[in-house]
C-alpha cells in the first residue's frame, strides 16, 4: 500500500520562534497516525526541527531545495550533503517558482534527484502545467516532459525513493484549486506515465500528492480521488488548526 503523505511547504515563511511554536502545535494536536507528515521548513532550521520530531513516530522534516553540484565554490548554496547531515529525510525538488524564478532548468534537476537520492533522501519532486498549457490542452505533455527529463531515468529500486506533487502552476497561492476531477485525471496519467516505464506494481507504491490551494475545506474531495495520495500544501500548512484538519481529510 503506498504511502498516505500530507507534506507542508512553508516556503520563506515563519522565523525560528514562531517556527517551533508551529510544529510543537502540530505535533501535539496530531491525531492521524496513519498519516506521514513532511515539515519542509526553511532550510535554517532543519536541524533543530529534526531533533524535536524524531520521537514522533509519522513525522519528518525536509528542505525546500539543493544545489545542483555536490560540493565546491558556490557561495550562499546548500548541498544536499548538508542537508541531509542535518537530519532532513525529504527534499522539495522542481518546485515551480524555483523553475520560475530562479530559472531552473531540467538538466539542472535532474542532477538535484541524482544527488538527493545519493544521499538518501527521498525527492519529492514537482510537476505541473502553467496556465496557457492548460487553456491550451498541452497540459498531459507538459507533465509527461516534466517527469521524462528529470525522473525517468532511475532506476526501479531509486524510483521507489521519488514522491511526485502535482501542482498546476495556475492553482499555487492563487485561491484556485483543481476540481477533484481535474486532479484524478491528472494523478491517473501519471501513474500511468510510471506504470509504462516502471511496470503496475511500483507505479502502484508511488505516492501522488495534488498541491495548489489545497485547505482544509477542499482536502477531503481531493484526497477522497483514486490517485490522489495526499497534499503538498503552502499557505495552509502555516496554521496548526488548518494543516492537522488537513491531515485528518483522508
Ligand atoms: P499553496 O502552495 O498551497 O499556497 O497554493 C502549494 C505549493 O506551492 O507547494
């Protein structure tokens, strides 16, 4: 049975007080064990927030990105040596607004997954099409390039370490959400996308998470679709009571 995952993507949010007064809330209203928790908090506070999570069986902590090289002259970059030497389990990686702003380029994550999977962390990498790629009905090979350049490559044990987000670049931090519909036809290509090139079986163990302006108000709809695995959630993941409802959506 493949993973139930609610992951919070905090994004350049929260200072390391209001930080921990976040995740103490979390962990202490927790009530879905069923449910894997991801806290992907600035990268800053990982090691701290890995320490106060480790007793607490279903929790996990993660960074937001790497840098694409392994080590070397690259002044303000983090490795993802580094950050898994400081506790993390989970890395965010193609997230759109690094594709967006800071120009990240498939090449360039593909290298992040090499390098996120050699030293064990699982990559929960991102996919999704822009607005005009959905207007235009090019979104099924905007995804399926998405996850052909970056992913496809692994092999069928490294594949087993990739969680994949679908997020449509129009839903994130926009108040739009996918329908239900929307994002089980999504969810279901891809699996099927890995089951052509993984076979059934391990398509079958990838979990699927659907973000873009999932809350507690639409997370149960979305959750409740064949293929739909959990959320990648931001800006409802930064209020305790909104992300445990969440957690409880399935
Ligand atoms: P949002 O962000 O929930 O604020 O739309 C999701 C994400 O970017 O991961």
């Amino acid at each position: 049975m493949r993973k139930k995952i609610v992951a919070a993507n905090w994004k350049m949010n929260k200072t390391l007080q209001e930080g921990k007064t976040l995740v103490n809330a979390i962990i202490s209203g927790n009530s879905n064990v069923d449910v894997t928790k991801i806290i992907f908090p600035p990268s800053l506070f990982v090691t701290e927030f890995a320490s106060s999570i480790k007793e607490n069986a279903g929790f996990f902590v993660g960074a937001q990105n790497c840098y694409h090289t392994e080590s070397g002259a690259f002044t303000g970059e983090i490795s993802a040596s580094a950050i898994a030497s400081c506790g993390a389990t989970h890395i965010i990686i193609g997230h759109s607004e690094r594709r967006q702003y800071f120009h990240e380029t498939a090449e360039q994550l593909k290298q992040k997954v090499n390098l996120a999977l050699k030293h064990k962390l699982v990559a929960v990498y991102c996919v999704g099409e822009k607005l005009n790629e959905r207007q235009t009905n090019h979104y099924f090979t905007a995804v399926k390039n998405q996850l052909q350049e970056v992913i496809f490559h692994l092999s069928e044990s490294e594949i087993k370490n990739i969680v994949i987000a679908y997020e449509p670049v129009w839903a994130i931090g926009t108040g739009l959400t996918a329908s239900p519909e929307q994002a089980q036809e999504m969810h279901a290509f891809i699996r099927l996308a890995a089951a052509e090139k993984y076979g059934i079986s391990i398509a079958n163990q990838i979990s699927i998470l659907y973000g873009g302006s999932c809350n507690a108000k639409n997370a149960k709809e979305l959750f409740a679709c064949a293929d739909v695995d959990g959320g990648l959630i931001g800006g409802a993941s930064l209020v305790a009571e909104e992300f445990l409802q969440i957690t409880n959506s399935f």
